[in-house]
C-alpha cells in the first residue's frame, strides 16, 4: 500500500541477510533482535513507517526513534528489521508485502523471521522451518526441524510472502513458556545464527539477564506463596 513504505538510506552490504523481528511470544525475536543492535553496535539505515502502525514514538536516552527500524551490520552482512510495537494480524499481509518488495530491491540473498514458539516442555530448543528444501537444507544440522503446527502473526505472513514470490526464506523458533521475557530462549537463537553462519556473537550478557529474570520470578513465588498460607492459616484457640 502507498501508505506503508521503507525509508533507507543506501545499503552498503551486497546480497544481505534480511532479519525480520516483532513482537510476539516470550519477546524472543524483540529480545535476539535488540540483542544484535547493542552487541554489533548496528548502525541504523533508515524506518517502516505506515499509517496501520500505532501512532506512537519510543524514547532512548531522550532521543526519538520510529517504532520499526532498520539497521545494518557490514561485518556480517545483514539488514535487521526491529521492531518495538507488535502487529495486528489484519495488517501483516499489507506490511509483509511492503518488506519483501524491499527485500527485492536490495537484492537479499535469504529472509529471516525470528519469533518464538511455546511448547509444553519448554527445553530451550531452536526450531525452524523453510520456504524450500534447499533453504531447509542449509539449517536442519543447526536447529530441530518444526515439521507440524503454525507460525502465526507477521513472521508466518512474511514467509507466506516468500513462497509465493520463489525467495529463499526460514524461521528460527526459540522454544519458550511464553508468559514473560525469555532472554534465555533469545540467547539460543543467537547461538543457532552462530551455528549456522559460523559467527561469534557473544550471548553471555543475555544469560545474566535471563538468571536474573528467574531470580526475581523464583522470589516472587516465594512471596505469592507466602502470602496465600498467612491468608489460609486460621489459628485456634483452646
């Protein structure tokens, strides 16, 4: 649609990667994706911007920025779609068709959706699946093959969008609980990038954050628990 456009700046990497990341269960692509940003020190290339889009700005250290940005990693050649703002599912074709036609205008080799994936054993396991059986290929020795179920929201619309117009593209899934912010989860979608393109970014920042997060969750159990035995406990008097 004319009201949904990309707005960048020359890309200078040949025939990327293109990562796509929103928000959706246990934030692990927000998280992964974030993640990259800070760790590589991306440079931002340029915005999404749509009137579909929540009419909102976020704020870092004072400073505006677009909700959905695009960044840039020469090193590893790749161009990474972040976004702060979760999408409607009534607008995921609309802004899936406007990513890939710029996928097709900076010639990008593959097209990458990261989003996580609850299950009920929650192992921290990677999934993914592909758009062809060359792609699929490329990763089934790095990840556990999701070989049934659905991948919804705007990463399952993406990659609908990939198969149609014959791009090579795939999901990487980190298992999760899915009730809150899964850094761990996030961590091992790094490590299956890591795996799959022999790169060293480093996730030991994410696993402090993740102990953390446990920490404060085991504490506050703890105390919910606490609370419900002073509430239940009737003492009796002879």
């Amino acid at each position: 649609m004319e009201d949904t456009r990309i707005y960048a700046e020359r890309v200078d990497v040949t025939e990327p990667l293109l990562i796509t990341s929103f928000p959706g269960i246990g934030l692990v692509g927000t998280i992964a994706s974030g993640h990259f940003i800070i760790e590589l020190n991306l440079d931002p290339v340029g915005v999404l911007e749509s009137s579909m889009l929540p009419p909102i700005a976020t704020l870092n250290e004072g400073l505006i920025q677009p909700p959905v940005r695009i960044y840039q990693c020469r090193e590893k050649n790749f161009i990474l779609i972040h976004s702060d703002v979760p999408v409607h599912p009534g607008i995921a074709y609309m802004l899936s068709n406007a990513i890939i036609d710029w996928a097709v205008e900076i010639k990008a080799k593959r097209v990458v959706s990261i989003a996580g994936l609850t299950t009920f054993e929650d192992k921290k396991r990677v999934f993914g699946a592909a758009t062809t059986k060359e792609t699929l290929e490329e990763i089934k020795s790095h990840v556990e093959i999701f070989r049934t179920g659905t991948i919804s929201g705007i990463a399952g619309s993406l990659l609908n969008e990939c198969f149609a117009r014959k791009i090579p593209a795939y999901a990487l899934l980190g298992e999760t609980s899915g009730f809150n912010p899964d850094p761990r989860a996030a961590a091992e979608v790094i490590n299956a990038f890591n795996r799959i393109y022999s790169w060293r970014i480093d996730v030991e920042k994410l696993i402090k954050e993740a102990e953390t997060i446990e920490a404060q969750m085991q504490k506050l159990a703890e105390q919910t628990q606490m609370h419900e035995v002073k509430k239940e406990y009737h003492p009796m008097y002879g």
